[in-house]
C-alpha cells in the first residue's frame, strides 16, 4: 500500500495535540512532531544538540556553540525531547506498525552549529568529526529510547540534511557573510553520513534521507547508505528526478513532497535550514490533482504504478511548521486520501 506521513515539523506548542493531530490523521504511518515554536530547543538544530550527549553546547545570540561544558539551554532542549517521547508513549499504547522519527544530519548540524572560537563547526575537520560521531551514538540511543516506550513500533529514522547541496557546493557563508566555506569533498562528506546511517541500521530502522532542495544529490546519500530517499517534487531538478527513477528500480522507497507545506497566503515566503518551504505542487480542492502528479512523475521515469505503489510515502513538500492549523487539518488528511487512491 502507499502511505502518508508528515515531514516532520507542525505548528503550535502543543505536543500533546501534535501527537494527536498525527495519529488521527495518518494513522498509517505516524511521525513524532517537532515544534520549533518552542524555541531554539525544540528547532531540528536544537534536537540534534539534545542527541548529542558526548558534547556540549550552549546557546549564543548566533546560535548553538560548542563549549566546554553543557549549558541550560542544552539541557532544556533535552528536556523537550524526553517531553515529546512522553507524549508519544503515552498516545500510542498498544500501537502495531511503522513509526517515524526525525534526526538531523551529519553535515547540516555542522554548517549551523559554531566552535568554540566562532564560525562554523564545518570550517575545522575535527569539529564535524566530532559533531558526527556523537550523533551517530545519539542516534543510536535515540531508537533505544524510542522502541522502549512504543515496543510495538517498526522505525524509521529521517536523517534531514537541508544543508548539504550547499556543503558540496561550497556555498555556506562565513560568520561574517564576506566568505564561503570550502566545498567538501564526496568522499568525506559520504563518509560521516554512513556513520550516521549504519548507526540507524545497525539498531534495527531504516535510515531514510531528506533534503527537499532542487539538486539533492540521491546517489550519494544511497551510496552511504540511506534506504530511501525523501524528496520536493515540485522542485526536482532533471539530475535528481533521474536519480530518484534509479533508487526506485533498485528497490527502494521514495518519500514525495506533493503538497505544498504553507499556506496559499504564505507562499511568497522564502524556506530556511530550519524546515518549512512553500511549494508549488497539489492542490486542497482534493486528492485527484494529488495522484495526476504521483502518477505523471512515474510515468516521466516509466514505471507502471502498481509495481511501486507499495514503496511510495506521500509528504507535504517539506515541514509544516509555517502553516496555520487548518490548514495542517486540510492537509494531512488530503494525503492520506490520495495515497489510498493510489493504493
């Protein structure tokens, strides 16, 4: 069957209700909600501050920094995170099935996290190094943590990594927004992505990888070791699009952004690192413009629906934390239709 699931981040500070709103609406495939409304602690840097138990952070007016010894604020964005969990645990007693949950990745932690002197984490190779192998352990005890609470659970771990077309091309800006950040090379930017992802599977889920950029580059995060591949479809570039045509004749999962993750009224707003990003595809009259593009874009990379049907998740183009309510309760819903169409 075709599922539906959220990207990741909602609206609101609620918790209790996100929780609710996700597994009422996509009962299917359900994910644990971020609310970067929150505040810094609650942001997807903030979470990966939180998994980072090896190192310590605080928070500065530009910022989460490296320091010397955890700070409130780390603390507190721990604290969130095992408040979420909570939530998570007590609303899905007795749950049976696929479950999501969101982690940020290796390279975008590093371009958005400073050293201790300043600048970014992915301007010194020790740093970032640093910065992915605690994840990857953080990760690790995250699942732990997670299948304790919801046994019942099959995981799925979302590596978000916005960032990344931008580490590869070089195109990070400095401190002081004069210069870029040097390019990293594939091979070390495969690298401490597979230590992430083989930390996901070696713990039993399945790493999947996002980045709702143009030219997400698939055959790298394939290549390190992510087992799907969550993607925009309303801005694929021609070198992904084909990209992600190979990864579905391989075998695996897509994830696809078909409905745009703001309100109409929103749409002129620009996307950041943080999550939410207008997109252009889908349409809330109702799920058949939904499926007409599921079902173009297969055509385009000629596959017959019902051979992949039952390795396609539909998404919103990216997360939801700049919509309104409503429309979160129009959107979900309208997903979870058209992936049943679709099935």
């Amino acid at each position: 069957m075709t599922y539906a699931t959220g990207v990741g981040s909602m609206p609101g500070e609620d918790i209790d209700e996100a929780v609710r709103t996700v597994i009422g609406e996509l009962p299917d495939l359900p994910h644990l909600p971020e609310l970067p409304a929150r505040g810094a602690g609650a942001t997807m840097t903030g979470r990966g501050v939180a998994l980072c138990a090896e190192l310590a952070f605080d928070l500065q007016p530009a910022g989460w920094r490296l320091t010397g010894a955890a700070g409130m604020d780390q603390r507190r964005a721990q604290s969130l995170l095992a408040r979420d969990l909570d939530a998570l645990e007590e609303q899905m007693q007795g749950y049976s099935g696929p479950l999501k949950v969101q982690v940020v990745g290796p390279w975008t932690l590093a371009a958005t996290v400073e050293r201790p002197r300043g600048d970014r984490a992915l301007a010194d190779v020790g740093a970032r190094r640093e910065l992915a192998q605690a994840l990857a352990y953080g990760v690790t005890s995250h699942i732990g943590d997670v299948r304790r609470r919801v046994p019942g659970a099959t995981l799925v771990v979302q590596v978000d990594e916005p960032a990344l077309p931008a580490v590869l091309a070089g195109s990070i800006p400095t401190a002081s927004g004069f210069h870029r950040h040097r390019s990293v090379d594939i091979p070390l930017a495969s690298e401490a992505l597979s230590w992430v992802f083989s930390s996901i599977a070696v713990a039993g889920a399945t790493p999947v990888a996002h980045c709702c950029a143009a030219d997400i580059p698939i055959g790298l995060l394939r290549g390190a070791g992510a087992q799907a591949v969550s993607v925009d479809l309303s801005v694929l570039s021609a070198v992904a699009l084909d990209e992600l045509g190979t990864a579905l004749d391989a075998g695996e999962s897509a994830y696809l952004g078909v409905v745009a993750s703001v309100d109409a009224s929103l749409s002129g707003l620009s996307g950041s690192l943080s999550g939410s990003r207008p997109g252009l595809s889908g349409s809330l009259s109702g799920e058949r413009p939904v499926v007409e593009r599921v079902l173009r874009t297969l055509d385009m990379l000629g596959f017959d629906p019902a051979e992949v049907a039952d390795r396609l998740v539909l998404t919103p183009t990216c997360g939801l934390a700049g919509a309104s309510g409503p429309y979160v309760r129009t959107v979900l819903p309208l997903l979870r239709r058209a992936a049943a169409a679709l099935s």
